[in-house]
C-alpha cells in the first residue's frame, strides 16, 4: 500500500494572494474612479438648477462649453471664479470669454471666494443677475461646488420659494463636491449667520438691510479685503 502524502502546491499560494490584492485594487479604483464622476470630478460637473432655465458647472471651457451653451440655449453666463488678474485673464478665462462672444453668449463676473463670507454688493449683483438677465443662465466657479452650491441655494429659496433648508441640502451637497467640514465652510457660515441673526427678516432683504453690518464687523480673515 503506498502511504507517500502528496504535499500541498505552496507555490501557487503567492500568486492566489498576488491576484486576490490585484483584483481587489481594480474593484477599489473603479470603485473610486465612480465616486469622483458621481460628485462631478469628470465632466464638468454640469447640473440642472431649475430644467430650462438655471443650470451650474464647473469652470467649463472649449468644446464641452460650446456644446454645454447650445444644448442648453444659454444667453447668460455668470462666472463667480473670476481669472482675471491685474486685468489680464487666465486660459480659461480667455477661453471661455471666447466662446461666448462666438455664440452671442452674455457673460458676467462676479467672483467671490470659496473660503470666505460672500461680500454683500457681490450677492446683491448675483441676484440682480438672476432678477434681470436673459434666460437660460448658467453659474459656475471654478470646481462647481461651493460658491455655485450656495449660489443655486439661493436662487431655489428665493425664486422658487424652496425652503432655505432644503434649498441648501439640494444645492451644497457632497453630491456635488462640497464639504461642509471642509476648506469651503464659509458657505455654510454664511447661511448660518442668516439664521441667527434674521429674526424673521426675508433672506433678499437681509442681505441688502442687515448683513452688510455684519460683513464689516466680521474678522479680516473671514471676508474679502
């Protein structure tokens, strides 16, 4: 009777392992790589605020904002990044100036920052934009997150009477890219300083009657020198 036990292929135990961390890393990279497409990484983060009439992106630019401002009938395009410095703009600036000339596309800047409280005339020219401008307009800044988020905040609470609360959770999401425990919560703040302080008072006409006091009072490195 033949009792050789047969040894088991430890060989083959390194390349199973090797393979299990391989396919593992490609499940966690797609995984990842849909994630970033998911809060707009990729593409432009392109949104509808309001279908037909009020969308916001990223800081687009070339064929993906040509095709953007025809697909979507854009007349208006307010641009809260800025690029423009010493009065010369970035590529992206230039580009973008560009394309709305060739295709009779308004464009509008009013730039504001993504880490500090929005100046007051700032947010009074937004909603004068919104009040006065052709349809469809699109907003963006420079990721489509933050300064667009409580940008679209602002215009489902006041023109389309969404309540602020769910007006904010629609608009400055993590869906979207914005973190409110992040670098941008200044957004966040801002909206909070409403609440506290409106007692009762319209966020249109707190912004235009009570906040530029509190703008001024607030410390230096919370707001636009």
């Amino acid at each position: 009777m033949d009792t050789t036990l047969v040894q088991p292929n430890t060989a083959s135990r390194p390349k199973n392992r090797l393979k299990r961390v391989a396919v593992g890393s490609a499940i966690l990279l797609m995984l990842l790589l849909g994630l970033l497409r998911y809060v707009g990484v990729f593409g432009g983060n392109i949104r509808t605020v309001e279908e037909g009439r009020v969308y916001r992106s990223a800081n687009i630019y070339g064929k993906l904002l040509d095709d953007t401002l025809q697909s979507k009938g854009i007349r208006t395009v307010l641009n809260l990044r800025g690029g423009v410095v010493n009065g010369v703009g970035d590529a992206k600036y230039l580009s973008e100036a560009q394309s709305c000339k060739q295709l009779g596309v308004k464009m509008i800047d009013l730039p504001f920052s993504a880490v500090r409280y929005p100046p007051p005339k700032v947010l009074e020219n937004i909603l004068k934009v919104f009040d006065t401008e052709a349809y469809p307009i699109l907003f963006h800044c420079r990721g489509g997150s933050d300064r667009s988020g409580l940008t679209g905040t602002l215009y489902l609470h006041l023109y389309k009477n969404i309540p602020l609360d769910e007006a904010q959770s629609a608009q400055l999401t993590w869906h979207y890219g914005h973190l409110s425990w992040g670098q941008a919560h200044a957004m966040d703040d801002f909206l909070n300083l409403y609440r506290k302080t409106a007692n009762g008072m319209e966020l249109r006409k707190w912004i235009t009657a009570k906040y530029p006091a509190l703008y001024d009072a607030l410390p230096d490195n919370l707001k636009v020198k």
